[in-house]
C-alpha cells in the first residue's frame, strides 16, 4: 500500500484546528496519522511542504453551481439556455476545486442540473468537490423565485426556470417527493423574497404558511433536511419554528426569531459577503440599479443579525451564493474574513464555519471537515498561516496545493 506523506508542514488538526508541526500522512485516500514523529518507508510518495500550512479542504454551503458571469434574474433564467447553464456549472465545479472547495451544497439549480453534475464528479467523469444538491428552488407565484414579468408567462410557469412554483399544501407536499425521486439530497425552499428579484423584495413573503409547513412536513416525514431561504423577520420566524436545517441569509434577526434558532439547535449561513459587494460595489460589478438599492437599504440590517447570531452561539457555516459578475466562484473563501471584520468572529471560528461547521450541518462530520486520523484527506496547503491571517483563503497567490481524496489535484 503506498502512501503520501506530507512532511514539513503545520496542520491545522482537530475540530480546534490545533496546530501540529511534522508530517501527515495518508492511505488509501485517508489521513493516517500526523506528529512530529512520522517515519516515512520506501516507496513513499514524499511531499515537502516547505514550512507551508494545511488546513481541511474548503467547503461551501450556499453554492449554485450553474451561477457563471450573471447579474441578473434574466442572466440565470433566459439568457442561458439549459445546455449553457450545463457547461457553466461543470466549469465551475472544476474552478472550485482548484481553489480548495473540496465539498460544496448546491442550493438550487435549473433542470436538476446540481444533480447531475454531483453524479458526473462521484463517478469520476468531471473534476468538481463532492456535491450535496438541492433541486429547483421551491417558490410560489409571487415569491421567491418567480422573477419574471407575469406577461411572459402568463399561462403556464417556464419550465425551465430556477425555481418551482406551487400553489397549496398538496402540490407543496408533492414536490418534495418528485424532487427525492429526482435524486436530491436537500429541498431549497424560499420563505421570503430577496433584495436580488425586484418583484418579490426581502420583507415579502414566499410562501403561505400551510404551504411553507406541509412541505416540510412531508421532507421530515420523508428523511430529507430542508434549506430554508428567508430574509425578513417573520420568514425567519417561521423557518426556525417549523424544523428546517438551516436559514440562509437572515437579514432580519428579531430576537424571539433568535430564541427559535437557539431552541432548535439550527445553522445560519449568511453570505454576507456577496451581500455587502451588492451593496458597497453593485454597480463597478453591472448589477442593476434597483437591485444595488435594496441590498444598500438591508446591508446595515444583515450585519447586526449575524454578528447578534454569532454572540448568541448559532453555528454559522460560509457561503459564498456567487457566480454574479465580480462575485466569481470561489469568493466563499471571503467569506471568514468578512466574518471577522464585519461581525467580531475570531479567525480560529471563523475558518470553522468553512470546514467543520459545514460538515456537520450536511451530516458528513464522520468523514471529512477537520485532519483527524481515519478521516478523508481532503487538505489545502497554503504559503501563510490562515489563523493568523484569515485572508489568506482567499488569496491564489498564498496557494499551494489542494489535495482531494489522498490525490494532488492542484
């Protein structure tokens, strides 16, 4: 059995991302064992590290793959053909895992696309990280995901679109079903509207409650976790007490919302990091004027939520929800750092939420997140110490390696 060893090195090890300075080595695709003290044996395949640090691979909880140079709803849904948006997300599984992702969620994409290039990685036809996907975005007329001028599609949904929409518990219900026999391993619902759709702001809701409860209901009863899109108060709210697994963005974070994310023990994942580039940079990067306006009326708002939801001890997990102009895949790796500057997170947790944070929220904690013995050996190895410097994640320069599975892929 050959082995590599990674020798003179520093490695982050352990759910503490402890320190230890020597060799790590690896078997058959999993860490073995690392210390000061790792004999290497002939046949070894001997990696000098060169005094470099590594780190678990990079993970993304808030990804959609098929998200490639768009700016717009028009971007994602019509200018982009559904063989295009094919190409762009096996292209982007490829960048990303050149940049150290070595697992991400899909958190929606058109034509079960997330699924069947999740399936074309596992079986090796692709490069790209490991991929837990969601379907379509689950939405409603009006909500979240329906984006498009009700002119254009006045008589029947565009069956090509991101999201799906359904009218009344039943069909609610019977998505989740379509979508697990469709092969997904998360359900993205959208609680509220965004700041991204014009026609559906944040503080709109998505969904009707029945609506919002007999799907999750039926994905519980069905085994299946639920990602819940929800920005305003009352989304919140509702997401937290109905048993979903995660909220994604939580622009607005009232305090009883809080007290329900706390009881029920749920993940927040932010992305603040496109958020504020919506806001601070929205029109150097093309984004449309009226979207550039309502991220800069909710940016303030954002921070205050996460930064409150950090204090309180919510597990937050870094997605980077990018592909937009400017906002390119990989820029989940801003993500730490704009934790730490904008919401008082200390590096050591904020490169949590990119590693084992993730790992535990997809229920993968068993086998990959942290360098710990028996665990696959997925690692990134950087020039600088990204405890020290957080940003170093972000940074291709600082890059030296990114090893997959025991295997040198970049």
């Amino acid at each position: 059995m050959q082995r590599t060893v990674l020798v003179n090195g520093t490695f982050l090890t352990g759910d503490d991302l402890t320190p230890v300075t020597g060799s790590l080595a690896i078997a058959d695709g999993r860490i073995e064992s690392f210390g000061t003290d790792i004999p290497t044996r002939p046949g070894d395949d001997v990696v000098d590290l060169g005094g470099a640090f590594a780190m678990p691979g990079l993970m993304d909880a808030h990804c959609h793959l098929i998200y490639r140079d768009v700016a717009d709803p028009y971007d994602i849904e019509l200018r982009k053909s559904v063989p295009q948006a094919t190409v762009d997300a096996v292209h982007n599984a490829g960048v990303l895992l050149g940049k150290g992702f070595t697992t991400v969620r899909d958190v929606g994409s058109r034509a079960n696309i997330g699924v069947e290039v999740r399936d074309a990685i596992r079986r090796g036809d692709v490069p790209g990280p490991r991929v837990l996907a969601a379907g379509r975005i689950v939405s409603a007329p009006g909500g979240l995901g329906d984006f498009q001028p009700s002119h254009l599609f006045e008589h029947a949904p565009y069956p090509h679109s991101l999201a799906v929409q359904v009218v009344g518990p039943y069909e609610a219900a019977a998505v989740v079903r379509t979508q697990l026999k469709d092969g997904v391993d998360w359900i993205k619902v959208g609680v509220s509207g965004t700041g991204f759709n014009p026609l559906c702001p944040a503080e709109r809701s998505g969904l009707t409650d029945v609506e919002f409860h007999a799907l999750v209901d039926e994905a519980v009863r069905q085994g299946v976790p639920v990602v819940a899109h929800a920005e305003s108060e009352d989304s919140v709210r509702t997401a937290a007490r109905a048993g979903v697994a995660s909220i994604e963005h939580a622009l607005f974070l009232a305090d009883d919302a809080l007290e329900a994310v706390v009881e029920h023990g749920l993940t927040i994942s932010p992305t603040l990091s496109m958020y504020r580039a919506f806001a601070e940079q929205g029109l150097q990067m093309g984004i449309p004027q009226v979207i550039v306006d309502q991220h800069r009326r909710t940016h303030e708002h954002h921070v205050a939520s996460i930064a409150k939801a950090t204090a309180a001890g919510v597990p937050i997990v870094a997605g980077g929800d990018a592909g937009l102009t400017h906002f390119v895949q990989g820029s989940c790796a801003v993500e730490p750092a704009t934790y730490v500057e904008l919401v008082g997170m200390t590096p050591r947790a904020a490169l949590q939420s990119i590693t084992v944070n993730i790992a535990r929220l997809l229920r993968i904690d068993d086998e990959v997140g942290t360098l710990a013995p028996g665990k696959v050996a997925d690692v990134l190895v950087l020039r600088r110490d990204p405890l020290a410097d957080v940003t170093a994640l972000s940074d291709d320069a600082a890059r030296v390696m990114v090893v997959q599975g025991g295997r040198i892929v970049s």
